[in-house]
C-alpha cells in the first residue's frame, strides 16, 4: 500500500495492491483497489493486465477475458513475438 500513499493516483500502484490482495484471498478489497485503479487510468493496458491477472487468482473467468482483451486492444504489440508463431 505504500505506493497508493505516496501517489493516490498510481493507477498501477492500486492495480499491483489489487492482485496481492487477491493473492492474499482478500477479494472485497481487492475488488475496491482495482476499480480505483481502472478509475484513475481506464486506457492502460498495464492496469487491464494486472485486472486481468487478479481476476484470474478470484477465479472470475468472465472478468479476466474482458480485461485481457481490453489490454491487448490498448497495446496490440504487448505480446512480442510470444503471440506469433515462428516460421521453421
């Protein structure tokens, strides 16, 4: 939490808190300090990832698609070239 102290306006800062408090199983918060994430920066693709993975820890399947998808249409090339499958 300490970054969210130092900036309240890190929106990765919350993201970041988001999945370790998933991570931690404690889902209401979790759920709070990704919404302020996403509140304070809806066109990262960084917090829709973080989003994305946090969801995936709280088991929401439906919540982890969207925000993977919103991720990639944010930054298409995020993948590298893990995305592309490489000629012989």
């Amino acid at each position: 939490m300490a970054a969210c102290t130092l900036d309240p306006n890190d929106a990765i800062g919350h993201a970041t808190y988001g999945l370790f408090l998933a991570t931690d199983y404690r889902y209401d918060e979790a759920r709070a300090a990704l919404a302020r994430a996403l509140e304070r920066d809806p066109f990262s693709a960084q917090v829709h990832f973080l989003v994305a993975s946090a969801a995936c820890v709280m088991c929401d399947v439906d919540s982890a698609a969207r925000h993977a998808a919103r991720s990639l249409e944010l930054q298409p090339d995020a993948l590298g070239h893990a995305g592309r499958r490489q000629r012989p």
